[in-house]
C-alpha cells in the first residue's frame, strides 16, 4: 500500500529551466572578457593533463577493460592512451582518468571539480561533429556556469547530505555544453537539461575509492547523452530543474534560485575557480601549505614530537582517514598530506603513491599528528603548532593555502604542474606541443592538431 506524505515544496519557484537554457543557446561566442577567456585556456589546460597523467591508472585500465567488452566503435581520442572508444565511452573514460589524482580544478565555492565533467564531454563530442576551438571554449565556459550556478543553488546542505556535488551538478554542466556544441535550440536545450536531471551521480561515501572518480566520467557520459537524446526529439518535463519535484528541491533543502539568475551572462562562475598545486583533497592544502612551510624554518621529521593542526570540521568530516592503507584513500587523509608536506616539501601524485602511503617514516610522522576541530577557523586556513623533542614550538599559520584565489597559481605553475603530469606519458617535446595548442585553443579551426598529439607513440 502506497503512503502519500506531504513534503514542503516551493510551487513558486522562476522558470530556471527555461533561463538557463535560453543562455546557453543564445549567449554571443565569446561573450565575456579578456581575463573569462583566459581562465577557460587554463582549465582546460589543467583539465587535460590531469586526464593524462592519470592515464595508465589501474582505475583507467579497469574502466576501459568494462567498455571494451561492450565493442564501441573507435569514434574518439582517450588522453595519453592508443586506444579508441565511442564518444560517450570516451568522456566516461577522460572524466575518471582526470579526476583520479584529485588535482583537478575547484569552483572553491561549492567545492565542485567542474571541467571533469565538462571538457570531457566536449572533448569527445566536438571530435566527433568536427567542432572548432572557439565552439569549445564556448560551450566550455557556459557549461561550468550552468553545472556551478546549480551548485550554488543548492550548497551546501546537497553536499552535507552526502551527494558528491562534482557529479550531480556536472551531468547539468555537460549536457548545457553538449547541447551549445551541437547547436540545439533554447527549447532543445531546456530537454536536454531536463534529461540531465534526472541522473544525478555521485555519493560521498565513495571517497577514498575508485568510484569517486567515475563521478565526473559519468555526469560527463550522461549529459553527453542527454544533449544527443534532445537532438533527436526526446521530451523531457520542461521545469526539471525547478519544479515541486524537480532536481533542486529533491537533492536538497536548500534551493536559492537566485543564485543560478543574477548577472546570468555577465559574471561567469569560471572566473573562480581554482587549480590544486597538491594532488588531494582541497579542504587539505592549508594544512600541507603550513607544514611545508615548518621545513621551511628549519623543521625535520626528527625533531617533530607532535603537530597539532587547528582546522575547520569539515576537513576532519572529509579527510580523517588517520591510517590510510593506499594512495586513493590518502589523498582523504589530513594526517598523510602534513606527512607529505613535512618531509618532501610538496604533495604531487607521487607523495600520494601506495609506495608512500606504507613508508616506515611516513607512517610514523603522521601518527604524530592531531588535528582538533576549531570552527572560528575558516575552511581554508589552518593553525598549524609544532611541538619539537628539544621544547621548542613553533606555529605557522596559514589564511589562505597555494593555489587559491588569494594565492593563484600562475600560467608557468600550471604548466610545470602539465609536464610533471604527462611528460611520463608523452615525452616533454610531446608536452610542450600540447601546452601551445591549449593556449591557442580558442582560435583553432579545430581539435585534430591537439587531438593528434594526445595518443602515445
């Protein structure tokens, strides 16, 4: 027997649906700045050599050992690998590859991890319909809006409900930049993000494993497909976003429409994102920032007798793994990124390698840390003490990490960060190709030149 119970809703909410598609069918090419255009070129930078980097993980043979047994016909390019697949499959396979480092981009607002989800599925989709540079960045720039102004919508009370807010906006994200690529309709448009709506991906349970990042991969399949399943003339509820029972008032109790309306077409929520110069969780960097910076002043493991981190509660709600067993659930571990920090003075892919994670002396320096829960302290910004064998403490303290807004990295830190990443994979002559072709994506008539480069030797 069915039970009805009443839930609260909004039945006033604005037509979010409609706006949003309407923008992104109809905003001119290139409408936003100089420094909006830039930042498209530099996510799509970081995007693309995570995706490489991340390329012969075990996570990325596993994924594409599953699709090749469905026989996908070889219609587009996997970053750093030979191999082909069909165009869903591929930006399945290039979402998870660039976000199994976790030293992807962040839209630090909502903690999104945009361009894994939607470069990924432009990259396979414009391959595939012959799409210039220009038509990339576009859909680029209006898909993050799309997947971000949603996530601001709904943060945080979506994410402290468990949702893994990267996948659940990012299906939204693609399926607006799919359906800019293909030049579909406002009316077109406004299905495919009713489609999208209806497959939300990611729990937050799933951190620390490998289908954290199939998160971004999928919401990138997913709104690939919606996009192609809109083209063709399938319906879905024109208020999917905004209804009663819609997207936003499911996945949370918080729905601020304004938050996806205001300055829609004039801010662009590209312009705050952010890129990791460490490969882990976002709410870890102050901590590793502020225990490199103690080896700075002289600090060495052998001193250490203990360091206790004063943080906000959603990093230990996130990353309290205190005795990691592997390199995925490190990079969820406050404990093993001051380690890190502390005796290499960087956390890279390699500091967060299984190899690592089980080394004698970096088990024991990490047991030496204890972090206490102090919520006056911001989400970004940590006190870090050290208390040394001889008596003496010494604190540093840490407002804003490396790589944030306040502390951006720069074009040559993204580029170093590019080669550490792909020159393995591709070689540095390789890599210093790709890296022009990036910076010149916009006026590329397009993508076989970059795409071409992307297939090892």
């Amino acid at each position: 027997m069915t039970v009805n119970t009443h839930v609260a809703a909004d039945t006033q909410a604005p037509p979010i649906t409609q706006e949003l598609a309407r923008f992104v069918a109809e905003h001119p090419s290139r409408g936003w700045s100089d420094a909006v255009e830039h930042e498209a070129h530099r996510t799509f930078l970081n995007w693309l050599g995570c995706a490489i980097g991340a390329a012969r993980h075990e996570a990325v043979d596993a994924a594409l050992a599953a699709v090749q047994m469905l026989q996908p016909a070889p219609q587009a390019t996997l970053a750093g690998r030979p191999e082909r697949v069909d165009i869903a499959n591929a930006a399945l396979i290039n979402g998870i590859s660039s976000h199994t480092f976790d030293f992807d981009d962040t839209h630090l607002k909502t903690i999104i991890h945009p361009a894994g989800p939607v470069a990924s599925a432009v990259m396979a989709l414009a391959e595939q319909i012959g799409s210039s540079g220009r038509q990339v960045i576009d859909a680029t720039v209006l898909g993050i809006d799309v997947a971000c102004r949603m996530g601001n919508l709904v943060y945080p009370q979506h994410y402290d409900r468990g949702w893994h807010i990267t996948g659940s906006t990012g299906t939204l994200g693609a399926a607006a930049a799919c359906s800019r690529l293909l030049g579909l309709s406002a009316q077109q448009t406004q299905m495919a993000l009713g489609i999208a709506a209806s497959q939300p991906v990611g729990l937050r349970e799933q951190f620390g494993t490998m289908t954290k990042p199939f998160h971004p991969g999928g919401a990138a399949r997913a709104g690939l497909m919606a996009a192609l399943m809109a083209h063709h003339g399938f319906t879905a509820s024109p208020r999917a976003l905004e209804a009663p029972r819609g997207w936003a008032q499911v996945v949370s109790t918080k729905y601020d429409w304004n938050e996806a309306r205001d300055e829609l077409g004039q801010r662009f929520e590209i312009s705050f994102n952010a890129y990791k110069p460490f490969a882990c969780g976002i709410v870890i960097h102050p901590s590793i920032d502020a225990c490199a910076q103690l080896r700075d002043q002289g600090v060495t493991p052998e001193q250490v007798q203990k360091i206790e981190l004063r943080v906000h509660s959603l990093v230990l709600e996130l990353t309290g793994k205190k005795e990691p067993q592997d390199g995925l659930q490190s990079k969820f571990s406050v404990y093993h990124g001051c380690a890190a920090g502390l005796i290499f003075g960087r956390a890279g892919e390699e500091e967060f390698s299984d190899a690592i994670v089980r080394r004698e002396d970096v088990v024991a320096l990490r047991r030496k840390v204890v972090a206490v829960v102090d919520d006056s302290i911001r989400e970004e910004s940590v006190v870090a003490t050290a208390t040394l064998t001889d008596g003496r403490v010494v604190t540093v303290h840490v407002e804003h990490a490396i790589g944030s807004l306040e502390r951006p990295m720069t074009d040559a830190h993204l580029e170093s960060k590019f080669h550490d990443l792909s020159d393995p994979i591709l070689g540095r002559a390789r890599v210093d190709q790709i890296l022009a072709a990036c910076w010149k994506l916009g006026q590329a008539p397009d993508l076989r030149g970059l795409l071409g480069l992307l297939t090892p030797a």
